[in-house]
C-alpha cells in the first residue's frame, strides 16, 4: 500500500492536503492535457441477476495508474422480491451509492479548497422507481429513478446553502442529472 509523505508546511483541512491539491490545480490549468481520466470496469454474468464487476486500472494524469494492488470486486445482484437471491446490491442501489459517495466526497474536497471546516457528514437518500417503466407496461413511466432525494446532516460552520452547492460540483452528480451519451455493442459467440 502506498502511503503519502506530508511535508509539515502543508495545510490539511478535512483531511485533505490543501496545499497539494493547490499544486494539483496549477498543474492542470498548466497542462489541461493530464486532466483526462478514462475510468474502467468489466462484468461477468453468474447466474439469474446475479453478476459481478471487477475494477482494476485506470488511465489518469497521462499515464495507466499503477497503484492498484488488487481489484476491487462488486457483486450485484437482486433481492428475492425481484426474482434474485441477494448476493449483493441492484445495480440501482449502486447509483445511489455512487452519487451520495460522490456528492460527500466533493463537498469535502471543495469545502477544504475553501478553508471550510467540516466536522461529520451524515446522509440519506431515497429513489423512488416504478417498475412499470422497466417491464415495459407503460412507455409514459421511465425506466429508471422517477426522482432522488438526498438530505445531508452536516456538522461544520457553513450555510446549508453553501455545502449544497459545494456537493453539487459532483461528477455522480452531474452524471444522474445530465443525459451522458452512452454508445452500446453486443457481439455474439
């Protein structure tokens, strides 16, 4: 495991090297180019709703990244109610993780960049889904969440106002609330 070495000249605010992400921005407006990142996955079926991701590396700052002793491994799958045996989360309960992890993450990050104190987070969500949509019994219900609602409980000395719009720098965020063209291809043995 790699561990960092903190100069003792450097400022941390909620756990977050300040001074280093300071020196990470100047980089990137210097050379826009290492901004890009290229985020991976693969997924195997197993059995009814059951499936299983891997996630290893990833491509970022110009270079594939290393760091990754093992992959991380994420089973999915259904509850009994949905014809699955609970081997792991649905795949919408993994959005919801996803954006809420996000969203803390970003506000933390953001607030420090800021000189905000954060002292705890506490969060939960709701996604309200008509299965409707997804079995194809009405075209005019969506597939997918018919809305998300997230309260955060937050213990720090900024407006609610002002860690919200932190949060909403998220890229989950952005993400669930902007349609991201996605190209999909099936090949067949």
């Amino acid at each position: 495991m790699k561990t960092e070495t903190v100069n003792i000249h450097d400022t941390i605010v909620n756990g977050v090297n300040v001074t280093r992400m300071g020196e990470t921005i100047t980089t990137v407006k210097n050379d826009p180019k290492i901004a890009k990142f290229q985020f991976r996955a693969q997924n195997k079926w197993i059995v009814g709703g059951h499936n299983q991701t891997t996630i290893h590396g990833f491509y970022g700052a110009g270079t594939e990244d290393t760091n990754r002793s093992k992959p991380f491994i994420l089973d999915a799958d259904e509850p009994p109610v949905l014809l699955g045996e609970d081997k792991g989360p649905n795949p919408v309960e993994y959005v919801l993780t996803a954006l809420i992890s996000c969203m803390t993450t970003t506000m933390v990050y953001h607030a420090a960049a800021q000189g905000i104190r954060i002292e705890a987070i506490e969060s939960t969500l709701e996604g309200n889904l008509d299965l409707q949509g997804f079995l194809g019994l009405r075209e005019d219900i969506r597939k997918g969440y018919e809305n998300i609602t997230i309260h955060f409980k937050v213990k720090s000395d900024a407006s609610p106002e002002t860690l919200a719009a932190l949060a909403k720098n998220s890229p989950v965020y952005d993400v669930v609330t902007n349609p991201v063209p996605v190209s999909v291809s099936v090949a067949t043995e």
